[in-house]
C-alpha cells in the first residue's frame, strides 16, 4: 500500500467524532439517525463524517427498505493497522517514499505526453499502465458520493475526448464508477484498478 493511502487513512481518521462512529459501528449496523442521536448531533454532521469514512472505505452501506444502515469494514482496519505495524522499519518507510516518488513522477510524464495544452485527451494509449493513469486523472474531476446520470459522465468526458462510450465503459470496467440503473456512482479509490 503506498504511503500517501496510509497518510490519507489516518489522516481522516485523526478526528474525535469519525472515532467514536467507528467505536459504535464495531457494535454493529447503524442508521445515520441513531448515530446522530447516540453522539447528540445533527444528522448532516454525522453524514459528512460517515462520506469521510466511506471514502477511505472503512464504511460501508446497505439499504433495508428506506433506510440506510452503515457498516464497519472491519478488514480495512485491521489491514491499516497491521500495514503500519510492518512500516514501523524505517528503512520500509524509505522505500515505500521512494516508490511513490518514482510513481509521480512517472504519473506526470504520461499525463503530460497524452494531454495537449488545452487539457484535451490527444488518444487513449494502448499501454495498460498509462492507461490507467490516463483514466484516473479524468476520474478525479468527478465528485465521490454524487450520483450522475449517463449523459452528465457523457459530458464530462466530451470535454476530454470524443470517444466517450469507450472511456465511459473502461471507468466501469476499472472499477472507478459503479453504475446501476443508468445511475454512475465514483467507487473508492481502493477498488480502482491498480497501475502496476
């Protein structure tokens, strides 16, 4: 896992409300209402909260009838801990460091080839790994937790590139968008697909 994830997890999980969401969900499902109640705050705050810790995927939903129940993901926590356990190393860290460096700037090397100036999509690249990188700099335009109709993902592709029903089918192929019902949602980075 590389470092930036790490930092990013422990990151949002650095406020004292996300922990004691986190603390109630081990007890098991909740509904947004109920956390809002046990905490004694409103429900859009414990809603902004629980999006934060959706979009590190320790939350997850499920819907029973008309109501929403959260869900901790209990091997994402155990897989954090146990990841910052084995980086304890300092020479792990280093390593790790240098990785994501040596990933950047190769990250922007493709993005710079296969983008003009003007922002636009010059061609998809054939290359799997440049690929990826290529859609997930488009996807990060596109907001998590918003659900988006096919025409909207259409337009927003547009202005990158004309072939948007091959980027938009490569988005679900990837696993960057789950679609359901014509409706486009942007998954968490954790089940994008991965660039080796």
């Amino acid at each position: 896992m590389q470092l930036s994830r790490i930092v990013a997890f422990h990151k949002t999980m650095g406020d004292p409300t996300r922990i004691r969401i986190i603390y109630l969900l081990s007890k098991g499902p909740l509904h947004g209402q109920a956390i809002a109640g046990k905490l004694g705050l409103t429900p859009p705050t414990i809603t902004h909260h629980l999006h934060k810790l959706k979009d590190i995927n320790l939350v997850y939903t499920r819907r029973d009838k008309n109501t929403i129940y959260y869900y901790l993901n209990e091997r994402v926590l155990k897989h954090q801990a146990q990841t910052l356990e084995n980086i304890i190393d300092e020479k792990g860290v280093l390593e790790e460091m240098d990785e994501v460096k040596d990933t950047k700037s190769e990250y922007y090397k493709v993005i710079n080839n296969f983008f003009s100036a003007d922002g636009k999509l010059k061609s998809i690249p054939a290359q799997r790994k440049k690929k990826l990188i290529i859609f997930e700099h488009l996807i990060k335009g596109l907001k998590k937790g918003v659900k988006y109709e096919e025409k909207e993902i259409n337009q927003y592709i547009k202005q990158f590139h004309d072939d948007y029903a091959t980027i938009r089918r490569e988005f679900i192929t990837n696993q960057y968008m789950y679609r359901e019902n014509g409706i486009y949602e942007v998954n968490p980075s954790e089940m994008w697909a991965k660039i080796d």
